[in-house]
C-alpha cells in the first residue's frame, strides 16, 4: 500500500501529532508498506504562525527517516502580522471572510506543498492535523487524484477560536475517514461538526511498553531516596498550565519544603514568561525548580524515572500522550477537568482531575499524591495496567493498518448503488 501523509511538521520537530504520526509512518514502513511524507521545513508551529519565528529551519528537499521518505518544503512567512490582524478583526465583528482568515494564518503556507502531493505516487492520503494548512492542501490533492481522504484532526474541543471553524467541519465531513484519538473525539465531531458516526474511527495512540532505555533501567528503576519530586514534560505553552504549577508548588511547599518541581520541555515564545515567574521565587523555593529547555526523546523514560508524581494541566489537549509514558513508569497523574486528557484519565482510580487555573486545588491533589505513597503506587500500578490492555502499538497499529487498507479497497471496488 502507497500512503502519502500530508503534515505540517515531521521529526526533529516536536510535538503531539508530529510524534503520533513519525510512530505511524515509521511502523508502517516497517511493516512493508511504501510511506512517503511531506512537511514543511519548520521545527515549531510558531515558525510560520508567530512574526517572530522562522529563524531556525531544516533543510528543504528529500530524506529518507528510517524507511520513511520524506520531502520538506519551504514556505512563506510573508504577510503574517497583517493576516494575523485581520484574523482578529473578521471574528471580533463576524464578518463572512473569519474562517477562511483563520485558516489561512495558521499556515503554513506552500505553494510547492500541493505540487509535491500532486506528484507523488500513492494509494491514500492522510493529513493531520486541524488547523494548519496542509490539511487543505491534502483534500485537494486527493480529489484531484481521485484517491481517498482520511483526516486525523487531533482535535483541541476547548479552543473554538481555533477550531471551530466551518472550513474545517466541511473538510471533516467530506473525508472518507476522520480518526480520532477518543471517543470523545468521535461523539463531538459528531454532534458539533456534523461529521458521520460511521466515518468516525477512534482508534487512539501507542507507546512501547517493554523498551525501556539504558538510563531508566526499566519500568520498576527508581532513583535512590531522595527529595519527593513533581514533573512535568511538555511544550513550555502557556495553555499547558506551567505558570499554575508554580504557583500551586509555593503552597506545597508550605508543607513539604524539601519537595523539588522539574519543569522539562521545549522552548516556546512563552518560555521566557516560565523564567521570569522562576526568578520570582524566593530563592530557597528558586533552587527547588529545575527547567529542561528541550532533551532528546530517549532521555523521556529517565526524567519519568526521577519523578513521584507526574503532572500535566493542559487546558486543551486532543489526547495526552505523556500520560501513558508516565503510565508505563507506573506514577501517579493529574491532569486537567478539561478536553481529551480527561478522558483518559480514570479519576481517584489511576490519577487525579482538577479544574484549569485553580492553583490552590492543584495543590491539594498534589499533596495528597505525595502524602500516600500507597495512594500513588497503587493510581500509577492502575495506569500501568490500563496502557498494557489499551495502548500498545501491538494494539493499536493493526487498526491504523486496517482502516488505510479498507478505504482504499472500498474506493477502488465501491458498492453499486441498489
């Protein structure tokens, strides 16, 4: 089978969808398969979105990425501040032009990007995510080649500015799959965007759960005794709740003063606000926090390894992949009361919820977590269990695999009409 993924970034850069689909790419290569990618050259979204980005890029041309072919392809930046300014004009007065202006800052913006899908030689094609342009790019692609469209949106539910977008729930209900990453995905697609249940597939993410890394020693590793200590990984987004942790942790500290804070991640045009806040604290509460400015990928398992308690508050995520990685380390998680991380949380069973912005509240779960080691244990050998039977890619994958093979059975043999 010949796949062509559309995406707006692939490996190096980092992030949900960009790890998601490197992992789907990859396996399915490896599995015989001819996977071919096209991407922009950006490592961030924020390279063609923000005015200020673009000052690092890769190279453009084609690669080969463990089996995957891979083509980048340069875009524009031209135009970002007035598109950007428009954007907010049109929606702040509902005029007709909103949702394509939305649509079109998000970027990124690539002429070339539909020529190289034109050209490429293959059975299906399927773009990720919403709301950045190569989904466009794709849908055009595809019906002018007259192959099946399967969209995976990786949809953020609490961020209508962003996502709700008539654009984008027409492409929705025009593919011939959308996969979801949960069934929450699927019923809001569903009920908001009108897209059919039967074109709905939530068939979620993997990890691998028996490779751990030198470093971490295994799923059961952990360090010496030492200070109890809080995680963190993500993007350094303001969403991500990083600023409320602070917070939250000079009430923790109140009453468990030897507590440390990681705070791990790759940089964003907000980092600098996460180290202002840090430089803030007094200095005995300074030198409890560290902040990772970006790590290698195989370094994940042994950050986790360091950790008592994992936490992330996002207040919109599609899935939360990190949940499950701190799941296979067998530790406690709190997540937000909000989008696709709460969904796959089970509360009081194998984490903890708590309502985005309240710090005070966060800090209560986290105390509660560090205060009952038997509480802990028992939430982080509850997740472990749940990621063993749900989220393995020996599991997962054969879905993708099958879904991308009965779409392009169904479109090369359609069923007559009756």
């Amino acid at each position: 089978m010949r796949v062509l993924h559309c995406l707006h970034n692939y490996h190096p850069a980092r992030g949900g969808a960009e790890w998601l689909m490197k992992n789907v790419s990859e396996r399915l290569a490896a599995k015989g398969h001819d996977i071919t990618v096209i991407a922009s050259n950006a490592l961030s979204v924020e390279d063609y979105v923000l005015p200020g980005g673009g000052k690092r890029l890769l190279p453009a041309g084609q690669d080969n990425v463990n089996g995957v072919r891979v083509l980048r392809v340069p875009f524009s930046r031209r135009g970002v501040r007035v598109l950007n300014a428009l954007r907010g004009v049109a929606n702040r007065f509902g005029l007709p032009l909103g949702d394509r202006l939305r649509m079109l800052s998000w970027g990124p913006r690539s002429r070339r990007y539909y020529r190289e899908a034109l050209a490429v030689e293959a059975d299906l094609i399927a773009a990720c995510p919403l709301p950045t342009m190569n989904v466009g790019y794709a849908r055009r692609a595809a019906a002018k080649k007259k192959i099946p469209l399967v969209i995976i949106p990786c949809f953020h539910t609490e961020d209508r500015f962003t996502f709700h977008n008539r654009l984008y729930f027409r492409w929705l209900r025009e593919a011939d799959a959308v996969i979801t990453l949960t069934d929450w995905e699927r019923d809001y697609l569903h009920r908001v965007a009108g897209v059919a249940l039967e074109n709905l597939h939530p068939i979620g993410v993997g990890i691998d759960i028996d490779e751990p890394d030198s470093a971490a020693g295994g799923p059961d590793a952990r360090p010496a005794p030492g200070p109890e200590t809080v995680m963190f990984i993500g993007q350094h987004g303001l969403h991500k709740g990083i600023l409320h942790l602070l917070r939250a942790m000079e009430h923790v500290w109140t009453e468990r003063e030897g507590a440390r804070l990681v705070i791990a991640g790759n940089p964003t045009a907000h980092t600098p606000e996460i180290e202002r806040k840090i430089r803030d604290l007094p200095p005995p509460q300074r030198a409890r926090v560290e902040l990772i400015k970006g790590f290698p990928e195989d370094e994940k398992r042994s950050l986790l390894g360091r950790a008592d308690v994992f936490v992330s508050v996002s207040s919109m995520e599609s899935f939360g992949i990190v949940f499950l990685e701190a799941w296979r380390e067998k530790l406690a998680v709190i997540g937000c009361r909000r989008g696709g991380s709460s969904k796959i949380i089970d509360e009081f069973r194998d984490g903890l919820l708590v309502e985005f912005g309240r710090p005070r509240e966060l800090a209560g779960a986290i105390l509660e977590l560090l205060e009952n080691k038997d509480i802990r244990a028992g939430m982080g050998q509850a997740g472990h269990r749940k990621t063993l039977e749900r989220y393995s890619w020996a599991k997962v994958l054969p879905l993708w695999e099958t879904l991308y093979e009965d779409i392009v059975r169904r479109k090369r043999s359609p069923v007559p009409a009756s």
